[in-house]
C-alpha cells in the first residue's frame, strides 16, 4: 500500500528533477531557456488527486456525526469544568489544610452548596475523562 502512495511522488520528483536538468543543460549549451520545467499530465494529475489520508476508525467512517457529537460534548464538558473549578472557595488553605484534611463525621446531613458544587464538579470531570477517552479512540 505504501509503495501504491509513493510512487506518485516518486515519480513526480524524478520528471522535475530531468526536467530540471534538461532545463539547465539546454541553457549550459547556449540555447535559450525561457520554457519552465513541465511535468506529464498524468503526473499532474497522480499529484492533484493524492491526499494524505490518516486511517480513520469504523466509527469516524461510518458515523462522522458521532464522532463530532463526541467533540462537542468533550468540549463542553472542559468549559464546564473549569468554571466549576473557578468558582469553588477552599475552606482550609496553605499547609495544615492539605495535610490534615478535614475533620467528618459519619452523619451525612443535608449537603450544602459547596459540597453539592464538588460533587457535580467530580462528576464532570469523570465524564470529561470518558469523552476525552471516546474521543481520542474515535478517530478525529
């Protein structure tokens, strides 16, 4: 398959390349040199007609539109989770409080704002990690 995609390329350096040479030769002799260097047709059109493909997935074949599905919400998913993260406040800052933490109880009351706020920031960035993981397996 490799060789099916080089050729082309191949084959367009090599005319360029004698074209070029006949050019200079020509003009080395004397003659004058004013036709640019040309390359076949079929050449021309081997190289416009030659992309750079990378191997796409079942799924970015076949359901491209998932795949950009996938984009979006992994997009969104990364808004959301930094404004989340911006607009937590830290209840025990500096040293002590990454150290030790914070005393709990085993009473689970009501929770409050920032505790409802860390717990749907924890589930955005878990859902951030699977759509990034889909994402990047889907092919774009």
């Amino acid at each position: 398959m490799t060789a099916l995609l080089v050729s082309p390329m191949l084959a367009a350096a090599t005319a360029a390349k004698a074209a070029t040479l006949t050019a200079t030769g020509a003009a080395a002799a004397g003659a004058k040199a004013t036709a640019a260097a040309t390359i076949s047709p079929q050449v021309q059109r081997a190289l416009q007609n030659f992309q750079f493909s990378a191997h796409k997935s079942a799924l970015a074949l076949n359901y491209p539109w998932l795949t950009h599905a996938f984009a979006a919400i992994f997009v969104c998913l990364a808004v959301t989770l930094v404004f989340l993260l911006a607009i937590q406040t830290t209840k025990q800052e500096g040293l002590s409080g990454t150290i030790g933490g914070r005393v709990e109880s085993a009473y689970r009351p009501r929770l409050g704002f920032d505790q409802q706020l860390q717990r749907i920031t924890g589930i955005v960035a878990i859902s951030f990690v699977i759509f990034g993981t889909f994402v990047s397996l889907s092919g774009i």
